[in-house]
C-alpha cells in the first residue's frame, strides 16, 4: 500500500535539513534562559509525564469553544472573552513546549519548529480576532478566529506526529519490565566493574547498566535513558548518580529515580547481588521477586547460582 500524502510531507519534514540553522540558534536561546528549578516543573517531573499537552488545553478548549459561540448569534461577547482566555494561556503553555522541544532530536526537532510555527501563527490571528472585537469589527473577529483554529489544527496534527510517531515526551523505558523475565541473571565478575566507572551489559538483549561504587556497593539500572534512550553507561557518574550524555537527565543510581529533567520517568532498577565472585541483577519490580522478596537496593552476598 502506497505512503498517503500527508505522511509523506512529515517524513519529508524530519529530513528538512533547511531548518537546521535556525533550530540551533533557537535552541541555545532556550537552554541559556534563566528558569532554574522551575525548567523541570515546566518539564513536567512532577507529574511523571511532560505537562505541555496539559496546558495547551486551556487555549484549545477556549479557542474551539469561542468557535462554537461565533456561530450562535448574540454571543459575540462571550466568543471574545474566551478569544482572550486562550491567548493569556499561550504564554506558559509555549514556554513548557518550548523547553521540552529544546531537548529533542534533530528530526523531532524539525517537525516541532514547524509546530510552533503553527501555533504562533494561531496566536497572531487570535490577537487580531481579539482587536477586531474590540473595534466592533465582529465580522473580521470571526473571520480570524476560525482562521487561527485552522492554524491549531495544524498545529495539534504536527503535536500529535511528533507524540506518537516520533515519541517526543514518551517514556522510552517503558518496556523494560515487560520484556525482562523474572529471575537472577549474571552479568560478569566482580573485577569486570571498575570502582565508580559506569559498564554496559545486556539481560533478555535488554542494556543494563552497571556501577560499583567505591565502598563496593554494586548498583544496576536500564541502560537507555527513558527521555530519548541516550546512553547512560556512556554518561558520568557523580554523587551516587549517573548523568545521561545526550540531555543531562540525572538518575538516582539506587533506586533510578530521575533526580533532574529533562527526563520525567525514572528508570527501571534492579536488585544486585554476588555469587561466587560474580555479579548478577534481577529486575525489581513492585511487590518483589516471585518468593514475595524485594531486596532492595545495592548488592547481597550470596552462594551457589543464579536461581
């Protein structure tokens, strides 16, 4: 079956390399604001998933709302106070998109410049519409409404490309739990683990990745970064952490707990323990093991083999 047009365009879009200089400019600018803590609240690590789709209901649902009104007569007045809902919402709301969309790859990047662009170009008929109310030029306030909610629609389509196609803001560790099988699994010998230095190993052909910090403590955690599956066990680890190499997501090396964003989901952890001088991890998973046994975190002392 033949690629319908539209995903032909988008495809066409990702490989847009034309956009490239003026992603890179943007996405400095962005980095270098001065938002301190509040980058990860706009990330959304406090609600475990990007809080940007959250927020751009607020001027969604006003601008389709005003829509609806606009084409009940008498109620112009109210159409142009949700016109004006929708734009006070697109502030935060493009703030939010706009840190997360700093942190993506090139091709997500490309197709959510083009995202903005479409949203801002709302924003701007959306003013316009709200001028024109304001003038008593209703007919030209309507017209720009319903030419903005063209532009979101667009705009939601690109969103929704870059979500589900592309997986910007998916959790890319998801998976782990679902393909690692229950069980101990042996990783290497205990020398095999340079004190403080990250090593990447492979369980269920699922990377894992491993540290032994100098007290001898030994911790393991997926290895792909849930934010973009950036390679943790190329990342440094500092501070009972380890730092992703590709957007600075910082993780809990105990439990895998995202410390810092970008990265909202923290990664799946496994428990660790010596047999025989050798390492071996089981995933943990909430309510322990198969015999009702949650380790915890850090290594155990064992004898024999793996059961």
């Amino acid at each position: 079956m033949k690629q319908n047009r539209a995903l032909r365009l988008l495809d066409r879009l990702e490989r847009a390399r034309w956009a490239d200089p003026v992603i890179e400019p943007l996405r400095s600018g962005v980095r270098s604001l001065p938002l301190g803590r509040a980058r990860d609240m706009l990330h959304g690590r406090w609600l475990g998933h990007p809080v940007h789709p959250l927020m751009v209901q607020v001027p969604v649902g006003s601008w389709l709302s005003a829509a609806v009104l606009d084409t009940w007569p008498g109620h112009s007045r109210e159409a142009g106070v949700l016109v004006g809902v929708g734009l006070a919402a697109a502030a935060p709301s493009a703030l939010a998109g706009a840190v997360d969309w700093a942190e993506l790859h090139q091709e997500q990047a490309r197709v959510g410049l083009v995202h903005a662009a479409a949203n801002w170009a709302a924003v701007g008929l959306y003013a316009a519409s709200l001028a024109c109310r304001l003038k008593g030029r209703k007919g030209a306030g309507r017209t720009c409404g319903f030419l903005g909610l063209t532009a979101v629609g667009i705009g939601g389509m690109l969103g929704g490309h870059l979500a589900y196609r592309q997986a910007a803001g998916a959790n890319h560790a998801e998976e782990v739990p679902h393909v690692v099988r229950e069980g101990w699994y042996r990783v290497g010998a205990v020398a095999e683990f340079p004190a403080g230095q990250p090593v990447r190993r492979v369980v269920d052909d699922v990377p894992v990745l491993v540290v032994r910090e100098s007290g001898g403590t030994i911790h393991a955690l997926a290895e792909r970064c849930s934010h973009l599956a950036g390679p943790l066990s190329e990342g440094t680890v500092a501070d009972g952490c380890v730092e992703c190499p590709w957007h600075g997501s910082v993780f809990r090396l105990s439990d895998g707990w995202n410390v810092r964003g970008p990265a909202t989901a923290p990664q799946p952890a496994f428990d660790t323990r010596i047999v025989d001088g050798h390492v071996e991890v089981r995933l943990r998973r909430l309510g322990g093991g198969p015999d009702g046994e949650r380790s915890g975190s850090g290594v155990r002392w064992a004898h024999g083999h793996a059961g």
